[in-house]
C-alpha cells in the first residue's frame, strides 16, 4: 500500500514536473533560462517543483504602470515634455532610453554625487529634516541597527511636525526587519507599508521578483537613489566585508518628478491605493541645465528593459564604456554588446568586486571574463573592501548611477531604476570617482585555467545557473 502510494506521488510529481517544464519553456525571457529550468525539473522534481512555484515566475503580472495605462498620466508626461524639452538635442542618441522608460529627457537637472555611506546618509537626513510637506521613501533593505534607527527617528520627527512620510520596504529586502520597528513608525504617524501583508496570497508565490529600487523624494524638489541600502554594513562598520564603495546621486530639477511617478507607481502596487494627497509635480530648474531622466525598469514592463538598457548605453560608445557592478552576470545580448564594442576599438572596462558576498554569481563572473577578455574588454577586481556600485559611463556623454546590477535578476526578475545623465560635466565627475576606483583595483590577467581549483570548477557550474539566479 505504501509502496503503491509512492509511486503514485512520483508519477504525479513527474507529470507536475513536465507540466512546469513547458510553461518554462513557453514563458521563460531567455532560452538559457528555459533550458536551466526545463534540466532541473525533469531531472530533480523533487527539488524543482517546490522551488519553481516560488522562482519560476517570469512576468509581474498586474502591476500597473501609470505611463503607460493612464489617460490622465499619459497626457500629463505629454505636458511635461513638452515644457521641459531641452533646448537642443544631446549628443547621446536618447531615443532608446526614452521608449525603455516610457519617459522623456528633460532639461534644467543637477546630479550630484555621492560618495559612500556618510556622505550619502549626512544629505539624505538632511533633506528629510528640511521637509515641509511630503517625503517619499522607498528602500529595499532596511536593517533595525544604528543607521536604520537613525533613519527612523529623522522619519518619526518629520511626521510629528505635520510632514506626510510614506515609507516602503522590499519583503525579501527586509525579511529580517523586526515588526517592532514598522508598528513604532506607523503609531508615529508614518504611512509605513508592512511588506508581508501586502498584495494578499498570491504574493508567497511571487518571491523572486523583488523591488530592488533605493528612493526618497522630499517635497518634489529634491531627490536620491543610487546603491546604498540602509544598514551599518553601509557605512563601513561589517566585519566581514570592511570599507564599503558605494555611489548614490542627489537630484534636482525636473527629474525628480520622473523618480517620484516611478514611487507612486510602486505604492499603488504595494496598497491598491491612489495617492490622493498632492504632490507637487514642477521641480525648479536647476542652473547646471544637465539633460537627463531616470530609467525605471522591471518584470512588469512589456519589452526586455533592464538588459536594454545596458544594450543600448553599450552600442552608442564610441570612445569608452567604464561599467562599476558588484555583479557580473550578462545574458548574451549584453555579452555580445560588449565584446563588439571593444573590438570596434572602445575602452571597455568592467569594476566588480573581489570581496564575495554571494558566492554563486561571484563563481560564476569568472566563467564570463574569459569570454571578454579574449576581445580586449578589460576586467578589474577592486580589492579594498567591498564594492556595491552601479554605474555606468559612456563616452563624455552619458553618466548612470543607480540600483541596476549588470546581471541576469536585475535585468529581468527586480525593479530597478537608474538615474541617467546626458552631459558631459555629469561624465567629467563620473569618470574621476572610477578612476580612483580603478587606482585600488587590480587588472584581471589570468585565464580561467590559471585560476585556484575551487574557482576553475565551480565557474562553469555557477554559470549553468546563471540565467535562474
């Protein structure tokens, strides 16, 4: 009897399996990705069921974007565009980014960089102590330590003056964020969302699409988004991985409306609700008059745009692309991309980290830098600590900071953003912090076969999973 039953719940389990396996097949954004799940599920169903009902899932599905689905929306960045449209058009073809975002290049933007976690948290607090009416923030890992306390109490204090503040967190980010510290901010009068309650229950089997985007807007003049989550391992003080690199960005100028439409897109996903208070939607123009906009992509949009994105940046180059990414996962179409570019003769160069913080994709670069290095493209490991950056820099033209990381989870499975400047002031800046980058890195100049034993096996097998991580 017990016998029978087992075999009965293989065969079931089986035909699950092959039922998953074409729904791969059928869905799945890259035939790397239905060849990875179709191996694991026929092949191990006990493990890849399971892990399929909560990994498997392609598309974000429902997930209303404002510009593209509202009437309303539609005619108001119509309006914007048209009053913010820069005086003349910027060297940098623009186009492919404006039909990713769904959003226009607009005039009359400041960038300011930021560098690491004490200079990046000094302006963001004070930002939020300056707040008159609304603060909008937004982050995808948010720890209870000294940072996420101090980051509480500047969110608490601004409520009680009368500020409306509207917190959200990422579920997975903030897994281990005690509910103590949501019910403290919410009794405080901050509109803060409980990230396990939203959405309802069709949300457990939605987990490895995350919202990985990092932003705060202060009375829609100011905004920042960048790399920096908010935890003491930010600011330097982890043991494990030491001195932080990280880069996050200050905005003004009408690309703060732009991060702000992108927040209450998120917020109406997360609650259903419409924001109804007012916020305020004509950002002064700043005097630096950068041309710039910010590049909001995701599992919920229609086209492929977070590897897009890197797609696009890579193929207008003409003298440079510096890409600073603490991971180096590319589907094929990026992979192509930059090695064409460094044999039409660019400077290409990609900044990952030495330190490992995830052992998988930090395997798994090392079966890709072979591939590169054998066109020109140069790999730098930066040793001083751990680098967390996303940053891109093509050419004097173009100048990218932001959230996105240059593998195949940011590409398809996380909402990312990145802040996008079209000037060459914003490129002059971006390219003297990666040159300092660059000064504590070392160049990447042995082949895979060179490699410690652990590495030369394990790079070919991380890569396998490289299109599911």
């Amino acid at each position: 009897m017990i016998a029978s039953f087992a075999i009965a719940a293989l065969i079931v389990l089986e035909i699950i399996a092959i039922w998953f396996a074409w729904r791969a097949v059928s869905s799945s954004r890259t035939s790397q990705g239905a060849v990875g799940w179709v191996v694991f599920l026929i092949t191990a169903p006990y493990l890849g069921v399971p892990l399929y009902l909560f990994l498997g899932h392609h598309k974000f599905k429902d997930y209303l974007i404002a510009r593209r689905d509202s009437e309303e929306i539609i005619e108001g960045v119509q309006n914007y565009k048209l009053a913010n449209a820069p005086v003349s058009n910027p060297d940098f073809p623009v186009e492919p980014f404006e039909a990713i975002s769904e959003l226009p290049a607009v005039r009359g933007n400041n960038m300011r960089i930021l560098i690491d976690g004490a200079q990046t948290f000094a302006a963001i607090f004070d930002a939020l102590d300056a707040a008159k009416d609304y603060i909008l923030l937004q982050f995808y890992i948010i720890h209870d330590d000294e940072i996420g306390r101090e980051l509480k109490t500047h969110l608490i204090a601004a409520a009680q003056r009368g500020v409306t503040v509207r917190v959200m967190f990422d579920a997975v980010g903030c897994v281990g964020l005690p509910r103590e510290y949501h019910e403290e901010l919410r009794s405080s009068g901050v509109l803060a969302i409980d990230p396990k309650s939203t959405r309802g229950p069709k949300n457990r089997f939605q987990l490895n699409f995350r919202n990985h985007r990092k932003t705060v807007v202060v009375d829609g003049t100011v905004a920042f988004t960048g790399g920096l989550n908010v935890g003491d391992e930010y600011m330097g003080k982890s043991a494990k991985f030491g001195a932080w690199r990280d880069t996050h960005v200050e905005l003004k100028g009408p690309v703060v409306s732009q991060l702000q439409l992108i927040f209450a897109e998120d917020w109406h996903w997360a609650t259903g609700e419409l924001m109804v208070d007012p916020l305020n939607w004509e950002a002064p123009h700043a005097s630096e008059d950068m041309t710039g906009m910010i590049v909001p992509t995701g599992p919920g949009d229609e086209m492929e745009t977070g590897a897009l994105f890197f797609f696009s940046a890579i193929c207008a180059a003409k003298e440079r692309v510096w890409i600073a990414s603490p991971y180096f996962v590319p589907d094929t179409d990026v992979l192509t991309a930059l090695k064409h570019a460094s044999l039409r003769g660019v400077d290409v160069r990609i900044l990952v980290p030495e330190v490992i913080d995830h052992k998988i994709p930090w395997l798994a670069a090392f079966a890709y830098f072979n591939e590169i290095r054998q066109a020109g493209v140069e790999v730098w490991r930066y040793d001083e600590g751990f680098m967390h950056q996303k940053v891109v820099l093509v050419d004097e033209s173009l100048a990218a900071i932001g959230t996105t990381n240059m593998d195949n989870r940011s590409f398809r499975l996380n909402f990312e953003a990145m802040a996008v400047m079209f000037d060459s002031e914003a490129a002059k800046q971006t390219a003297a912090f990666l040159e300092k980058d660059f000064a504590r890195a070392f160049k990447l100049d042995k082949e895979l076969s060179e490699q410690p034993r652990h590495i030369r096996l394990g790079a070919p097998v991380a890569r396998l999973f490289s299109p599911v991580l």
